[in-house]
C-alpha cells in the first residue's frame, strides 16, 4: 500500500515542510504520534484546502496530459484511472485549466471559476472575481449577482421574499421525486388528481402562454425571412 506524508501548505496553497507524525493511506489517516491540538487542526486545515484544490488539480493534470501525449496514450491511460472525463465536465476542466495560474485568487475555489469562465471578457471576469473574493460570495451567490449585476446573497433573497426561477424548479423537482419515490402520482385517486392541477394551474397557464408567444415570434421571424 503506498503511503503518503502529509505536507504543510502556505497561504497560498503551496507544499513546504511535512506536518510530524501524519501520514495519508489509500483508506485512511495514520497518527504515528500525539499531536498538539494546533497540529491537529493544522492537518484539518490541509485537508480543507486539498479538497477545495481537487478540480484545479485535475483540470491541470488533464490539461498536461492533453498537451503533451498522443490522443490514444492519454485516452488510455484517463480509462485506465477510472476518471470521468466526459461530456460537461470534460468541458468544465478544460475552461478552468485555461485560467491561468496568476489570475486564480487564493480566495476563490474552482467552483468560482466555473460560473467566471462564462463571462464573455477577461475585463469581467477579473471585475467579479474581485467582488466575490472581497464580499465572500459563495459560488451560487457569484452567479445569482453576476445575473442581476449586483452583489446578491442567498439569505437577502430569502429576506426580501424574492426566489428564482430555478430555485423554484429545483423545490419543485426535490418535491416530485420524493412524491414518486413514496407514492406515485399515476396512483392517486382522480379527486387528487383535481387538487393537484389546480394548485400547479398557475405554472400551466405561464407556460401554455410563453409557448404561444415563442410559436407567434418564430412565425414572424419566418415570414420576415
């Protein structure tokens, strides 16, 4: 079994001397000695940062592999590993590992960079990663804010009785899988079949009218070309 000693990182995520006593296995964390409470945390602290590093370190490792191998070789040996690199998140890592090493705040995780790599100027993408490091936004707030154009957090949403629509979509499928897990819909009785469609009759009609809306426009856009 291969054995790894762990390393103390600086604040800028980089390996300098080993943290005594601690050693990482395949399935586990081996303590070969007491350690202070401040050593113990700082082990945590490790682990934290490690965790938060993980997809910076696969979107490089990727990266070099692609850039330095024969398509076959690095297709071969990605199976090999068992890595899912496919479909979206092939594409996911190649977007972060073209962020280069200088511009990746220390303050901001990989999970950042995803919804800032989709900003269409490097000029905006360094504008709010610096907003989101200095107010401390979560990834989920970075991108709510990005949308509106202005610093949003979750919990002012939730206070100012505003909701998203995909929040919204999320609530509601969370909500169907459990009803279909625990009793399906197609089960229920006609009477609570009534119940249900005129609690969701408001969803029906927005969306019966946004698809006439998109046929009318698309019908225009064919008659004008």
């Amino acid at each position: 079994m291969q054995i790894l000693e762990l390393k103390r990182l600086d604040p800028e995520g980089r390996t300098v001397e080993k943290v005594p006593g601690v050693r990482m296995t395949a399935n586990g964390l081996v303590f070969d000695r007491p350690l202070t409470i401040e050593q113990w945390k700082e082990v945590g602290q490790m682990l934290k940062k490690a965790q938060k590093a993980t997809l910076w370190w696969q979107a490089d490792w990727m990266e070099y592999g692609k850039r330095s191998y024969e398509e076959t070789d690095f297709d071969q040996a990605v199976s090999q590993l068992e890595f899912d690199f496919v479909g979206n998140k092939f594409d996911l890592l190649i977007n972060l590992a073209a962020v280069p090493l200088e511009r990746r705040r220390p303050g901001l995780s990989a999970q950042h960079y995803l919804f800032l790599t989709k900003l269409p100027t490097m000029k905006e993408q360094d504008k709010w990663a610096k907003v989101a490091e200095v107010e401390k936004l979560t990834p989920m707030d970075l991108k709510r804010s990005i949308a509106q154009g202005e610093v949003v957090r979750g919990s002012e949403e939730r206070q100012g009785g505003v909701n998203t629509i995909q929040e919204v979509v999320r609530s509601f499928l969370q909500w169907h899988r459990q009803v279909e897990a625990r009793d399906p819909i197609e089960n229920w009785p006609k009477e609570k079949h009534k119940e249900l469609f005129a609690e969701i009759k408001p969803i029906v009609s927005l969306v019966d009218f946004l698809e006439n809306q998109i046929s009318e426009e698309s019908s225009k856009a064919q008659a004008a070309s």
